[in-house]
C-alpha cells in the first residue's frame, strides 16, 4: 500500500540544514482492502481524473525522495541545487493534496470500495485531518466509508478516534470495540476504549451540570481571533474566582492583541502570556480552585488555567482539542467553548521548543458578553 498520500509536509533538520520530509501520517499495510475485485471496475470520469492526481502525486513523491537520498552525498553545489528541486516540488505536491481528496471522495461516491487506492486516499485524509484536530472533516470522511460498509480495515477505529475526541462516548465504544474484534484496534484506540467507562461517568456528571437550571445564564466571554471567533461559557458556579479574574482581565483590555504561543496537536491551544513565550503573567496569581468537590472535568473543548504548580495561575489559559483525563483535579476548569470548534481546530500548530518559521494566531480583542451583577474581582495569593 502507499501509506504516505496526503501526509503534511514537516521541516527535518538534516545536517546542520532544514530539510522537507514528507512523512506524517502513515497507513498501516494492514489497513488496505480485505477483498480486493478481482476485476478493475471499469474505469469512469472520476476515476480517471483521480487516477491521474494520483499518479502525479506518486511521481513526485518518488522524486523527493530520491532527492533526499541524494542529499546526504552530494557536494555543496549540488545541495543547493538539491534544495531549489525539492523547495519547487514541495510546493507543487501541497497544490496535490486537495485536488486529490476531491477526486478520490468524487469517485468513490460513484463506485464504493471499487479502487483500493481511493480508499487508501480517503484513509490518509482522514488520519490526516485527525491529526490535525479538524475532527468535523475527518468524520465526513469516514462515515462515507462506513455507509458504503468499506471493508478496510482501520476504517472503524478512526471513527472511535474521531468520535471520542468529540465528546460522543457512545459512538466511540461501539466503533473502537468493533476495531477490537476485527484486530484493528490502534493503541490510541486502546486507550481511549480503556478510559471509557471512567470517561463517560464524569461526562454524565458534566452533562448534568450543563443541564441545570443555575447554569442557563452563566457568563460568556467572545474571543476573536485570528482565525475566527470562539465564545465561551464560564463556569461561574463552580470556579467563581477563576472566572472573576478571567472577566476582570478581558474587561481590562489584557488578552487583545496576545498571542497561541503553545498549541499542540491532539493537546490544547494555549494562550494569554504577554511576553508570549509563557513566562509572563498579570504580576499576580490566583489560587487554583480544581480541589474542589464541584471541580469541572477536562473534555474536549474544555477551558482550563495554565500554571507553573498550584496556586501559581495568573493570565495563562488552555483549550483543548480533546478529552484531556490526565489534567483533572491538576488545572482548573472554568469553561467550555460553545461556538467555534472549526476555529478552535484551525489554530496554527506552534511548539515553543521547536523553533518554526509559522506565526502564531492572536487573540484580537476579548469582549464580555454576559456576567451578572456581581463584582468581578479576583482574590489573590499572599
């Protein structure tokens, strides 16, 4: 199978220079077709149009690797050389992989499971928006493969994955334990499948929370970003002094114009740092309030304090992209994103300790939406 279609294009450094490796994500061999036809299907539009993406990507592929090959031998003229080639093709390829997914969702539409290698396309894209945490794309993917009962293998635990990472517990267990018993079971599908009975306890309780009657009119919070806008719901109830300092930053103007300094894929988006490195703060900080017997739980979409050990939060928050089991009880959880997931799923991947020519998004102003009349003021730590 050719398990490298679709990957994201990844800086390498390769002696002393960056060098461009395209290998992010990978299909196992043991995801390809179980029952491959034993005739081609007879060949349509949209099959000849994917099939010609699709040898155009191959052939580039196949060069860039060569060309990585040849690098590691060739002289210092032919280096150069070597990085104008592949700088060209690189960009030629990332022109590829949308037209590609395209045509491959077009034609397996018109002949399901006819064409291992458009499904293996529909994998990779579907392994590739997941690692992107553009959940919502890799679900339509995947539940077309599921529709069409694709008999791929893989296909039923990146549905667990990708419903998991949604908050929708049920459709993760049904799809993870039936990756189970077709042995296709990933270790990030394992591990979300062993903490679903402890998962789906606390978003019981969290969905009852979210259902009370005193939660109906907590405050909102907008945060307009770079990339869209995110509007929050705050968790007044259960975390009051986090949420008073967090309103009293935003009324103070604090977050317009800060940056994601931190943003890791499959973990969180992390902002509010005003020195934008996550060394900075408000000059105080608060006491965390996660010990609590009422404490919120960390799930996708989740608002939480960043903190450098208790009682050391001040402006630093966190978002994450998926259930985040691990944080609970550590961080506290003062609110949930209620609109805006794309734009969540969207925030450029930055990770401070691995130096990236990407800029950041911002947070371009902060406005409060809703609060009630109480004062908004935040106790501090002596």
């Amino acid at each position: 199978m050719h398990a490298q279609l679709l990957s994201r294009l990844r800086p390498v450094r390769c002696d002393a220079i960056i060098f461009v490796l395209a290998v992010v994500s990978t299909v196992s061999t043991s995801w390809g077709l179980q029952d491959s036809p034993a005739t081609p299907a007879p060949a349509t539009t949209e099959t000849k149009t994917f099939d010609e993406l699709h040898k155009q990507y191959v052939g580039i592929e196949n060069r860039l690797r060569a060309l990585q090959e040849e690098f590691g031998d060739a002289s210092q003229e032919r280096r150069t050389e070597i990085r104008g080639e592949f700088a060209a093709l690189v960009e030629q390829i990332q022109k590829l992989i949308v037209p590609l997914k395209d045509a491959a969702l077009l034609a397996y539409k018109g002949k399901p499971n006819a064409n291992e290698k458009v499904v293996e396309v529909l994998l990779s894209a579907a392994m590739s928006k997941i690692s992107e945490d553009e959940y919502s794309g890799a679900e339509e993917i995947l539940q077309l493969l599921i529709t069409n009962e694709c008999p791929a293998m893989g296909v039923n635990d990146l549905a667990g994955i990708t419903a998991f990472s949604q908050n929708r517990f049920d459709d993760a267990q049904t799809y993870l334990e039936k990756a189970k018993e077709e042995g296709a079971l990933s270790s990030d599908g394992n591990r979300a499948l062993q903490s679903l009975p402890a998962t789906k306890e606390k978003y019981a309780r969290e969905l009852a929370f979210q259902k009370s009657p005193e939660n109906t009119t907590l405050p909102q919070v907008r945060l307009q970003t770079t990339q869209g806008d995110l509007l929050i719901e705050l968790f007044e109830n259960e975390a009051p002094n986090t949420v008073a300092n967090f309103i009293s930053l935003v009324e103070q103007k604090y977050y317009d114009g800060l940056t994601f300094h931190r943003v890791l894929p499959g973990f969180m988006a992390q902002g509010g740092c005003p020195i934008g490195n996550g060394s900075g703060g408000p000059g105080y900080k608060i006491p965390c309030e996660c010990g609590e017997e009422n404490h919120r739980h960390h799930f996708a979409g989740t608002l939480s304090m960043a903190h450098a050990g208790k009682d050391t939060g001040g402006s630093q928050f966190f978002m994450t992209f998926r259930p985040t089991p691990h944080l609970d009880g550590k961080h506290t959880v003062f609110g949930r994103v209620v609109e805006g997931w794309t734009t969540l799923g969207e925030l450029q991947s930055i990770n401070p300790n691995q130096p990236t020519r990407q800029q950041p998004d911002k947070i371009l102003q902060a406005t409060v939406v809703r609060k009630s009349e109480r004062d908004y003021k935040p106790n501090k730590v002596d």
